[in-house]
C-alpha cells in the first residue's frame, strides 16, 4: 500500500457565487413598495496551507478532485445569500505548486504560509442594490460569477539541512538513525528505503535537520530507479553528504566509482553545484572496509573533499561528523539575506488603458476580451430584456460601443464576449436597445409611477438625495 507520496495532480473548483434576487416588497395598501431582493453569497475559495504536522501528499493522491461550496442564493426582504466556506487543504512545509505545463506558481515554505489554488465567484447583486434615481426598481438582477477552476501540480521538496546520497545499501539509513531519532527501514539489500526519512540532530547550539534520499543509480537523473522520484528532495539542502560504502560486497564497484557516478547524475539533473560536499566513509568497524578507507581517503582529500571515516555500526566517528555539519549548516544560514519587510507593490493602470481589446477574427467575428465584460456577460440572465438592455448600457458605458465602431464593425456584424470555448455570441446593432420598447427607458417601471401621497413622495425625495452613486461598474465594494 502506498504510505508515501510527493507528487500528486490536484483539480480544484472554488465553489461558485450565488444568484441575485429580483423582488418587489409588497404590504396593505401597497403592493409595489419597491425593490427588495438581496444579494447572493460569494462563493469559498480553494486554499492551500501548509502545515507542519502534514507530511506526505497521500490524501490528495486518493482524493485529487476538491471543491469548495457555493454562495447562497440571496431573497426577498434585502436578505443576502450565506458567503460558501472557504476550503482550507493542508499541505507539507516544502511543497511547490505548478501548473500543468510545469510553470511554478508558488513554493510554499513555512508554517502557514499560504496559496489560493481556486477564487470563489462573486455572488450576484439583487435588484435592491441595483436600485437607483434612474433605475427605481429594476425587474432583474445579476447573475452569480462561477467559482474559477484549475487544474495543479502539488511537489513536495523535503526541507532538510543536510541530504545523505549514495548507493542503495551504503548505510544511508544506518547513518541518520544514530545520529538522530529517526527509526527508518534497514536491511542489507537494495531499495530497503522507498521514501525520504528525516531526522533532528543537536550538535552543540545548532539544531539542523537531515534527510535520507534514497534509489540514487546509475540512470537515476533520466527516470532509472527510483532516483528521479526523491533528486527534488535534495534541492533544498545546504550540504551534501556522500555516504560511501568501503565494504561493498560486489567486486564491479569501489567508493571512488561510486561517488563519479552519483556526482555524474547530480550534474545532470542540475542545480546543486554551489552545495557543499562531505565524504563519508562507511563501515569501517569491517577490516576490510577499514583497509579500503585508509587506502582512498588520501584521494578524496585530493580532490578538495572533506572526509570523515565512520561506521554506524559501533558509532565511531559520528561526533566529529555532526559537529563538521553543524558548522558548515550555521556559516551557511549567516550567509543567507536577512528577511526584508513585505512591500506592497502598486501599479496603476495607464491612462489610456481601456480594461479590454477588441479584435477581428479569421472568421470575421469581433472577439471582446477584458476582465469586466466577460464577468458582466457571464452576470446576465438572458432570457430577461431589461437584463439584457443593463447589459447594454454597462458595455456601452466601457467603451465597448465606441471600440467596435473604430474596428470598423457594422451593424449586424459579429460580435463575440469572452474566450473561444466559452463565448456569448450576438449580432451587433450599433446603440442597441435591448428591451426598451417595453420599458421606455432601460430599468423603469412606469408602474411605480401611480400618484403617490405627499408623505411617501418627501420620504423618497429625501433618500434620493441621501443616497450615494450606486452604479454596480465603478462603485460597489464587490
């Protein structure tokens, strides 16, 4: 069964936002009282978090669809719709999350520290808030947004100190376990260890961790073995330790190959040539791996390596060793900048920078692409005129109109709001008047236009001057 997993594909769908209400409060002797539908709910992101008690992917790997809930549809009597409640995923301290084609979209390092994978669609404004001198009581209201969807990558990288490389059965395991508390897997044949283990180590002041990588062979770096599952677990550390064994029971290998080849296949898969190295000779408590250590150790050194002979075993050579690591861990955290305060980065918008684009296809269709009319589009019920007609008014007051005109389009060409697979189309008539042969002008109903008493009229007069701008495009907080 599979206990262990660091890479995993995740679909999450922030949850989408509830509809608007349309209605009209009605009491004795006044069954028009004016607009009273609330605003529907926003509908919960999808966050991810990281957590340091989460250390594996497992649960994403047996669940990798996740989905927030919805906002609440809002109703009559100004009551807004419940918001959906975020869903919070917790993620290992490491984690990196991409996109399908591979681009980071953030690295996730620290306690709390956190990612929205999925943003909850708004939820739609009712009729109430869409309410204003000009438009005393709109018969629509606005559509919620959809909840965006998206599909990532989640790749745990272990956060470790110091990474322990070598050939399976070096002592890898053997080695972490007596220096720290961590109880991992060991046995003397291949592949004993299939996941990376971790462990704390106290060397006077310095507190650092350690990880074991395992299946690094020959091939490792192009997908052989089990190398290329765990080589990301090491881009992190601050060291490298080549564990070398010096009692090898095949007579093909010798330490000196074995670090070449495991050196060759941290080349190849990049990144990790300003680590520093340590060599550490294993098994020494054996004659003959004593024999071999002392007969290479002169070579290595040569070579600029640091070389410590240890054996796991009967626990020779460990204090030297964890204190050498500790020093070089804590030169190597003093070097590193020190935090700067977060700063928020403003950039305005240029002057002449219309929120859209308008272009001409190969099909001679007119594509509107823009953050605000595709919302809008997607905001709109359809099958209401004075929807449709507000619609048009928002997109001519953008400049949606006046764009199209200067891309030469004509009346009843084509028109096309939002992306390829997903876009409202409709012929376009230039100042169009969607719906406004029924209501005179577009959001009126002249059925609130009856004589109405003198007390009635002062009180709307007096909030009518009281009321601010409420146009929904330039002015509401959603």
């Amino acid at each position: 069964m599979t206990t262990f997993v660091d890479r995993v594909e995740l679909y999450a769908a922030a949850g989408s936002g509830g509809h608007g209400c349309a209605s009209v409060h009605r009491e004795k002797f006044k069954p028009l009282g004016g607009p009273d539908g609330g605003n529907g709910g926003r509908g919960g992101d999808v966050i991810l978090v990281v957590d340091q008690a989460v250390t594996t992917l497992l649960d994403y790997h047996h669940s990798p669809h996740r989905k927030a809930t919805n906002g609440q549809p809002g109703a009559g009597d100004n009551r807004s719709g419940k918001d959906g409640q975020d869903l919070v995923l917790p993620v290992p301290d490491g984690t990196v999350i991409l996109d399908m084609d591979g681009n980071v979209l953030a690295d996730l390092v620290g306690q709390g520290t956190t990612f929205v994978a999925g943003q909850g669609g708004r939820g739609g404004l009712g009729n109430h808030a869409l309410a204003s001198a000009r438009r005393k009581a709109p018969g629509f209201a606005l559509l919620g947004v959809p909840g965006e969807s998206r599909d990532i990558v989640l790749e745990l990288k272990t956060v470790a100190d110091v990474a322990l490389v070598g050939y399976p059965s070096a002592g890898k395991s053997s080695l972490i376990s007596v220096l720290s508390a961590a109880k991992p897997k060991i046995a003397d044949y291949p592949f004993t260890t299939l996941v990376p283990n971790l462990g704390v180590v106290t060397a006077g002041s310095t507190v650092y961790t350690i990880a074991d990588v395992p299946g690094l062979i020959p091939g490792a770096s192009q997908g052989k073995g089990l190398g290329l599952e765990f080589l990301r677990h090491v881009e992190r550390c601050s060291v490298l330790v080549h564990v070398l064994d010096t009692a090898t029971l095949e007579s093909e290998r010798d330490p000196v190959t074995d670090l070449d080849v495991i050196e060759a296949e941290l080349t190849q898969y990049g990144g990790l040539d300003d680590r520093p190295r340590i060599v550490v000779l294993n098994k020494i408590d054996i004659p003959d791996g004593q024999d071999l250590a002392e007969m290479i150790r002169p070579e290595l050194e040569a070579r600029g390596y640091q070389v410590f002979e240890v054996s796991a075993v009967a626990r020779t050579g460990l204090k030297e060793l964890s204190f050498a690591l500790a020093s070089i861990i804590a030169e190597a955290r003093a070097a590193k900048p020190v935090d700067e305060a977060t700063r928020i980065v403003i950039r305005p918008k240029a002057v002449d920078d219309s929120g859209f684009t308008v272009l001409l296809d190969e099909e001679g269709v007119y594509r509107v692409r823009g953050e605000k009319p595709e919302r809008w589009v997607r905001q709109t019920d359809f099958n209401n005129d004075e929807a449709v007609g507000y619609l048009a008014d928002r997109l001519n007051r953008l400049g949606v109109e006046t764009a199209l005109l200067k891309a030469g389009a004509k009346s009843g060409d084509g028109v096309a709001i939002g992306p390829d697979e997903n876009a409202v189309v409709f012929d376009w008539e230039p100042s169009m008047t969607a719906g406004a042969e029924m209501l005179g002008r577009r959001g009126e109903d002249h059925r609130l236009e009856a004589p109405r008493p003198a007390t009635t009229r002062r009180r709307d007069k007096e909030a009518e001057r009281d009321d601010p701008q409420k146009e929904y495009d330039d002015f509401h907080p959603f």
